[in-house]
C-alpha cells in the first residue's frame, strides 16, 4: 500500500516539473528604486543606531534620537506606499 502512494507522490511531482514554469516577477524601475530606497535608509538607521551607542555627548545623542525618528518615519511611509 505504501508504494501506491509513493508511486502517486512521484507521479504528481513529475507532472508538476513537466507543466508550464512559473515566470519570475520581473521588478519595475519604480520598484527596484524604492527597494534600494528602503534598503539605503535601514542602512542609515543601524548606523545612527552604532552611532548613539558609542555617543558620549547628550547634544549629540538627542540629535541621533532625532534622526532616528526621522528614519523612522521615511520607512513607515515607504511601507505605506510600498
């Protein structure tokens, strides 16, 4: 009984290699630029992140803390829009 059911899991299997390829999702312009735009500004964000850690000053910490949010706030609309 077992191998009927194998038999049928490598039948099913074939039939799916044989059958027409999925197409991959070709990405736009518009796309590809604002996925380089969300990587660029999490980039900008685990910098400012290494940057207060090491900050001794409190003026410069706040305007991390103040850059931080900035960031934050462009990739929260990103992922609205996007």
């Amino acid at each position: 009984m077992a191998r009927g059911w194998e038999s049928k899991s490598v039948e099913a299997q074939i039939e799916e290699s044989t059958s027409e390829p999925v197409k991959p999702h070709v990405l736009s312009a518009q796309e590809i630029q604002l996925q380089r735009r969300k990587a660029d500004l999490m980039l900008s964000r685990q910098r400012v992140l290494q940057q207060m850690q090491l900050s001794s000053s409190e003026r410069y910490s706040e305007i991390l803390r103040q850059t931080l949010r900035d960031l934050d706030a462009q990739i929260a609309a990103l992922r609205r829009d996007g």
